[in-house]
C-alpha cells in the first residue's frame, strides 16, 4: 500500500494527520534534512566572512543566492539527497554533496552571465571543499535538531498553548461571580468559584510556559571530539571556541554549549522536553477536572446535528474531546522521559543511540498538538449549568461550619471547633433551619449572631 493518512501506521500521520500537519515542516525526514542544508551553508557563509585568505575574494553579493538553496529547499531536493545517501549510505555527507552540486550550478550560471557582458568570477567550485569544513557530522545534526524544534515551538506549539491560555482567562473572567460547591478527597468542602477554579489551571500554565521560554536551547558545534582539531591545525591563529560560538549565536540564533564530546550533552534538551511534560501534565489535570465537572452536571455540552455519542445509547453525550486529549497527553508524557532520561547518557565521547532517538523529538509535541486542540474543542463545547452548580450548594450547608467555628474562634468562645463537630457529624442533614437553629443556642452576642446567620454556602467563597 502507498503511504497516506489510512496507511500510515502512527495516528500521528493518519487519523490525526489534518492537526498535525503543520510540524512536518520541522520534523519530517525532508524538514531534517532542509535543516541540515541550512546549517551548512550559514556555516559556508560565515567562514567566507572571516579572514580567510581562500576564501576572500568569495563574491559576497552571492549569499542571498546561497540562501535560496535552502529557502527555496524543495521535496526534489530533498529527493535528490536521498539519492545521493543511497550511495554514501551517510546522510549528513549526501547534504556536503548536494550542497557541492548547487555551488556547482551556481557556478555554471555566473560563467553564463559573465559571458554576457558581467563582472568576471572566479569559479565558485574551487570554494567548495569549505562546505562542512573542519566539522562533523554532529555538528550539523547537533544544530539542526535544535533549530528545528526551537523554531517548531515558536511557530507552531506556543501559539497553540496561547490560545489555550487565553480561553481559560477568558472563563475565569466570565465565571469570576458563580459561587461553587469544592471538593476535597471527593467530599464536599469551603465553597469556591467557577472562575477561580479556572484561573487555578491558567496561571499553572502560564508559569509552565515561562518556565519553557527561560529553558535555553543550545547546540553541539565543536569538530569531531568537541575541540575544534581540524580548525586549529588549519588555522592555529584563530579563536575557534569564540568564532564557533559567534556562528551558532548570529547565525542560528542558539546558544553554544562551551565543553562537549562528539556530540551535544543534552542537558538543555531534556530540561525543555521536561518543561513540556509539565506543561502536559497541567493540561491533564484540566481535563479530568473538565470531565468531572459534565459527569457532575455542572456543565452540558453542545450538540452537533449528526454526531453520535454512543454506539448504543442515543441520548449520550460523551466527553470525548477531554478524553482524547488526555490519552495523547499521556503519551507524550512517556516519550518525553525517555528522550530526557536517554539523550544525556551516551558512551565515551559518542555512541549512536542518541540519532534514532533524536529523530523522534517531533513525535511528543505531534501528540500535545493533537491533545490542546481537542481540549480546545471540548471547552469551546461547554454549556455552563448555573442551576446544577447552585442545588448542590444548597444541599451541602454544613460547610458553612468551619466559617461559624472559624468566628467563634475570634471571638474566644470555648471549643468551636468540638462544637460545631458535634453537629456536623452526627449524620442529620444539615440545612439552613438546623443551622439557624445552632446559631440561636450560642452564648454570644446578637451582633455576632447575625454575623453568622449571614453566612451562606453561596457567598462563603473567600477572596
């Protein structure tokens, strides 16, 4: 069968594939490789920017058309440099060799337009053997790799948890006034508000997304071993550590990590692949409450002509989207530690346990891109149910106990908490009337008194 989204094995690419789509851009085997060009010919670039005696007479007016080798990177390029790995069985040499190619067709172009009455040019082909000079392959894959999944959050994930961010806020500002009933341990507890309990999971998110922004995401650029050999025996007089750490910083716009072996330590990876665990995590948590509070009536949601929500039972409707983010949440969760747990352990200087694995970065955030939309799509189907929320308020006054006892206190009155104990936990219902009852056989004054009969569960919610 030729691959498409219902041949594709992971749901990544097949049944979810329209919510993903945008991360191909980033982490396909095409977006790999595009990347890999790209690091190649700003490195190319950079070099001919140095005092570099072969390469001063480069034609600097022709690095915008360097650029375009990777701007305009296309699926035949890209083909093109599978073809070319089929022979060198490396795909970070077919990259060197594709690169050669262009230069090389760059070149014929400048003798063409030479021909015809323009500045005479060197041929650019005597500049290529500076295409992945003095590096690594790590070195290409070690910035690539980062640069993509640095840009993937910025443009693709980051907006998504925006909108997720902004939505809560939004609730949390429209449901700032509804009183509700808590629960702790599953039994009801000091009342609270709707869009206090909203605000809770957006400000958790938002401290996860700062934490995300502050995680540094930094790059392995170093030579075979991390120490610069082939640029120091070339060019001893050179500072290779500054002028590599200059490279990644302008030209990529990451960090370079100062002291590595072969490949990047991976430190900063892993923090920001845990960052993004939390941030899964929080969103876990919303769901389940979400789907607690439907199950609780608190919430309906709306009805699309056409939908079934069950199989054999045509009055249900399920809570689907906050299940269905939940499961992708929790597989992202799991890849994620692996790739945090595995990537900084490697042996010696270099084993290659980190390539396979590193390819499969994208596969975590495919499945928090597919888990935020459905929990944006199950919120944006909510149906606040005021009345439900209020008649459970009103049949729960007994927790308006720890205001009176909390009162007494204040006031020095002798055991309030044994007090109101006695009366709360005899098994009686507790109701307004037994409460204002309870009120009227204390020993404090009226004042205090009709501090307390104004206690409801309604309005004991706190600030």
């Amino acid at each position: 069968m030729e691959l498409n989204s219902l041949t594709a094995i992971s749901p990544i690419d097949g049944r979810y594939r329209s919510k993903t789509e945008p991360l191909d851009q980033y982490f396909s085997e095409y977006a790999l490789i595009r990347y890999r060009v790209r690091v190649e010919i700003e490195y190319f670039i950079f070099l001919c920017e140095l005092p570099l005696p072969q390469l001063a007479d480069f034609p600097q007016d022709l690095f915008p058309q360097l650029r375009a080798i990777y701007e305009n990177f296309s699926e035949q390029d890209a083909a093109r440099v599978k073809e070319i790995e089929s022979v060198t069985n490396h795909d970070v040499k077919a990259v060197e060799y594709f690169i050669k190619e262009q230069i090389d067709k760059l070149s014929a172009s400048q003798s063409a337009g030479s021909a015809s009455g323009a500045s005479q040019l060197k041929n650019l082909s005597a500049y290529k053997e500076f295409i992945h000079f003095g590096l690594t392959s790590q070195d290409i894959n070690n910035t690539a790799t980062p640069l993509s999944i640095q840009e993937a959050l910025h443009e693709v994930f980051l907006p998504l948890a925006m909108r997720l961010l902004e939505q809560l806020e939004a609730f949390a500002e429209d449901w700032k006034e509804i009183p509700m009933l808590a629960k702790t341990h599953g039994q009801p507890a000091s009342p609270t508000r709707l869009g206090k309990e909203f605000m809770v999971f957006a400000y958790r998110l938002r401290q996860q997304l700062e934490l995300l922004n502050r995680t540094p995401i930094t790059a392995k650029f170093g030579g075979a071993t991390g120490n610069y050999n082939a640029h120091h025996v070339a060019y001893p007089d050179l500072n290779w550590r500054d002028l590599g750490t200059d490279f990644v910083r302008k030209h990529l716009g990451l960090e370079r990590e100062q002291w590595t072996t072969q490949i990047s330590n991976y430190d900063n990876l892993a923090a920001l692949f845990d960052a993004l665990r939390r941030i899964s995590t929080v969103i876990i948590d919303l769901d389940r409450d979400i789907w607690q509070y439907i199950s609780m009536g608190y919430f309906r949601q709306k009805v699309k002509a056409g939908e079934v929500g069950s199989s054999a039972m045509p009055h249900k409707v399920n809570p689907i989207d906050f299940e269905n983010s939940e499961g992708n949440l929790g597989l992202a969760n799991a890849i994620f530690a692996h790739l945090s747990q595995k990537l900084p352990v490697s042996r010696l200087q270099r084993d290659l346990t980190d390539s396979t694995v590193l390819r499969n970065v994208g596969v975590p955030l495919g499945h928090m891109v597919i888990a935020i939309q459905s929990t944006l799509k199950g919120l944006g189907k909510l149906l606040l149910n005021e009345a439900a929320i209020r008649a459970d308020l009103e049949q729960n006054w007994a927790v308006v106990a720890e205001a009176i006892q909390t009162i007494l206190r204040r006031e020095g009155y002798p055991n309030p908490y044994e007090t109101l104990k006695q009366l709360t936990r005899t098994g009686a219902a507790i109701s307004p009337d037994s409460i204002a009852e309870f009120i009227e056989t204390l020993n404090v004054a009226e004042p205090i008194k009709a501090e307390l009969r104004a206690i409801t569960p309604s309005n004991y919610t706190g600030m």
